[in-house]
C-alpha cells in the first residue's frame, strides 16, 4: 500500500478548519464550550492553525464522565478546539485510508452502520448452519499506543502530520486496562507499555476501525473467511460446520495476541443460527428479528421520564420529537410493532395545569 503524503497543507488550511469548526459544533452550539469558541471562532482558528504550523499545538484536559447503557462507560470529552482539530485530521486521512478496509467493517462509516450489519449477517444466516460471535476484552482501553503509531506510520508518510496524531494518542486518559502478559513479554513490559484511547474522540473511532484493519485482513485473505463481520470490537464468523470455527476461533484467539488484544472469555460461542444471534441490539434469526428486551424496558422508562419533564416544562418538544423518532428509527428494522404501541400507550405528553397537551 502506497503511504499518504504531503496533506499537511491541505490539512493546516484555513477552509479545513473552518468546515472542521462546523462539523464539530453540530448539534451543540448552546453548550458553553462552544459558545464560547463560536463568539470569536476566526480568532480561534487562525491560532489553531498557528499553532499547528509551529509545531506548538498540545491538546488540552479531557473531562470525564460515566454513562450507563448496560454497563457503565467512562466517557472522555476532549476540549472543543481539539474537536475542531479532531475533525480537521480525520477530513484529510480518513477517506484514503478508509478505502484501504474491507467492505465488512460496519462501524463509524459512510453507508455502513449497524442496521447494514444486521442485514448482511442475516442474510448469511440464511446460507450457513452456524456462527461464531466475539468480542475483544476491554478493547478501547487495551489499543496499544506504540502499536497503533507503528499501523500509522505504514499508512501514512507526512511527518507532521504523524507528530499531530501521536500528541492526540498520547494525550489519552490513564487506561482502566488491567496489565496482561503477552508472549514475549517480560516483568516489567505491560507496565512499561501505555495503553487506551478514550471513546469519546472522533479519532478513537476511526483508531478503532484502523487497529484491526490487519487483522480483519489476515480473515478475509489469509483465512480465506467470506462471512465475516466486524463492528468496532463485536465480530462474526459464519460456517456450515461448527468444528472449523472452533478452529477459526482458535486462530483468531492467537491473531489477536500479535496486536495485544485478548477475547473476551465469556462471548466467543459457536452456536446455530436458527437459535438466534445478540448482535447490535437485535435478536437475528434467518428469517426475522426482534429488538433486545434491555431495549425497549430502556426507552419505556425513558418515554416516561419524557413525558414528566415535558409536564414540567424541562423538556420542549422538538427534542421529545427527536429522541422519539431515533428510537422509532432502530425499532423500525426490527418485529417490533406491538411493542411500540405497548410504550406509547404509557404516557401523554401534557404541560403543567392549563398548558396545551401533545401527541407523540
């Protein structure tokens, strides 16, 4: 593969940064960062791109949050200039490079996404008897730093614009990755290696795709895997028999050492497709499929909290709206219609006494 170079006057370029600036304040213009930027944001971006040229740019503190969906996930929002820095990096390298992965890679994509996932499994599932789904352990904080600038530097060529990726990568939180032996490691290795990029980036999403271009790879023309697709770090394999992807699973079990990386221990079964795959929300058989449970008990309660703060006037309705209709979105792809009307039968959208009532 031919290495990208000379994009760092593409990349440092006032229009860059300016459509950068516009990309990252999506949705998000009242929020106090941006704000703030967006008051004198020429002034901001020509110091961006001073400080760029100079060599001077050191991103700032990452504020750190918790959600839970599921399980709880610690978020790292990045300062918003090095947002707009984010997107100005990832709208010179991210096109080249992403026509360099396979087609099978779902996530964080221009006309991918999880519900063309869900449909290429399926349809396979129609085809093959059984599947073999993976995911690695702990993966956003076990990508390990010196390696993921070593899959950079095979990529692209431009030094300057490797030395702006690098301070992104080594300006990531402290990972939670408990150390881990590799084979060749000694005492102090997993100690002495910085592992974990934040999930909140831009760029952690696109590192994410990057980190396991190789492998992917290595499945698709070493193994020779057709049916085969990844979604971040969720994978799958499908076969008409089950002892080869025992096999498989083996084999990628070993693959993934190379890059530091270990499969969970408890989500790498084979089982039959006609029993139902737990892939990105769904429940996907050969012929049909339904939503997680955890999914719809999630927005009913969500639905409800809606309508409360909409009675108290903490919510308008654009948003009610907004949110409503993502979620109609993802049920949409899925038997689903019942459970739809069993949640908006729980709750009317009405303000306070005396205020106007809504229909969602």
């Amino acid at each position: 593969m031919k290495r990208i170079n000379g994009i760092w006057g593409q990349l440092t370029s006032f229009d860059n940064l300016l459509h950068a600036y516009r990309q990252a304040r999506r949705g998000k213009r009242s929020r106090p960062g941006v704000a703030e930027f967006g008051f004198t944001f020429e002034h901001e971006l020509f110091a961006l791109q001073r400080e760029l040229r100079d060599g001077s740019y050191q991103p700032g503190r990452y504020r750190l949050f918790t959600i839970y969906e599921r399980k709880p996930r610690v978020i790292a929002a990045a300062p918003f200039r090095d947002r707009v820095v984010h997107h100005a990096v990832m709208q010179v390298i991210e096109p080249p490079l992403d026509r360099t992965f396979i087609s099978d890679s779902y996530a964080c994509r221009k006309g991918k996404g999880v519900h063309a996932a869900v449909d290429r499994y399926q349809s396979w599932a129609q085809t093959y008897r059984y599947v073999l789904k993976i995911d690695v352990q702990q993966y956003f904080p076990s990508i390990d730093h010196d390696l993921l600038k070593e899959k950079l530097r095979r990529r692209i060529k431009d030094a300057r614009v490797l030395n702006v990726l690098d301070r992104i990568i080594e300006s990531s939180p402290q990972s939670m990755a408990e150390p881990h032996y590799f084979p060749g490691d000694d005492l102090l290795t997993p100690l002495d290696r910085r592992t974990g990029i934040p999930i909140g980036n831009l760029t952690s999403q696109f590192f994410a795709n990057l980190y396991l271009d190789d492998f992917d790879h290595y499945l698709k023309q070493a193994l020779k895997i057709r049916p085969y697709l990844r979604y971040v770090d969720d994978m799958v394999v499908l076969d008409y028999d089950k002892v080869r992807l025992a096999e498989t699973r083996a084999a990628v079990r070993e693959r993934l050492a190379t890059d530091r990386l270990r499969l969970h221990p408890h989500k790498a079964h084979v089982s039959p497709v006609a029993d139902g795959l737990n892939l990105l929300g769904y429940v996907v058989y050969p012929a049909r499929r339904r939503l997680r449970s955890d999914n719809g008990h999630r927005f009913s309660r969500k639905f409800r909290n809606m309508a409360e703060a909409y009675r108290l006037g903490r919510l308008e309705w654009p948003t009610v709206v907004a949110s409503v209709q993502s979620w109609i979105g993802h049920a949409q792809h899925a038997d689903a219609e019942g459970l739809r009307r069993a949640i908006f039968s729980q709750a009317v959208f009405r303000r306070g006494a005396g205020q106007e009532t809504a229909s969602a």
